[in-house]
C-alpha cells in the first residue's frame, strides 16, 4: 500500500523559529481503540509504500519534521483496507 500527501513548506515548530523549514516527513499507524501512534518510518519524500500492512483497515497519520527536529501535530488520519 502506498501513501501520499501534499508537501508542506512551513515550519514545524510550534513556536515558529525552527531553524530550516520542514525537511522530512514521520509515518505513524495509529490504533483504532487507543488511537495511540506506533512509528512506521520516516521519509524526506511525499510518498511512503508500507510493505508490512497488516490485512484489514489500517489507520496512518503523518508529522512533519523540521532541522531543529521539532515535530509537528498529527494530520488527519487516512485509513487503507488491506
């Protein structure tokens, strides 16, 4: 399964001063019950194949990420039958 998003150019850092702008992107499943996030992968690009999906609906999220490695919050979730 792959995933893809619009790039996104602002800064990640909830204070605004990080220091480059976003360079990267980090992948999350995120639990249907819990909604707690496990970390899948982390990518500079705008798309990220999941070989290792499990069968039935998974939930994804992504977070920015910027030099200063401040995260961003999570977008909104996109969901995928396997």
């Amino acid at each position: 399964m792959t995933l893809t998003w619009t790039a996104v150019t602002v800064d990640s850092g909830s204070g605004g001063g990080g220091v480059s702008g976003v360079v990267g992107y980090d992948v999350y499943r995120k639990a249907a019950i819990t909604g707690a996030l496990t970390y899948v992968a982390s990518t500079t690009g705008v798309t990220y194949s999941d070989s290792a999906a499990a069968r039935g609906l998974n939930t994804y999220v992504v977070k920015t990420f910027d030099g200063a490695a401040n995260r961003s919050l999570e977008s909104p979730a996109a969901t995928a039958l396997v």
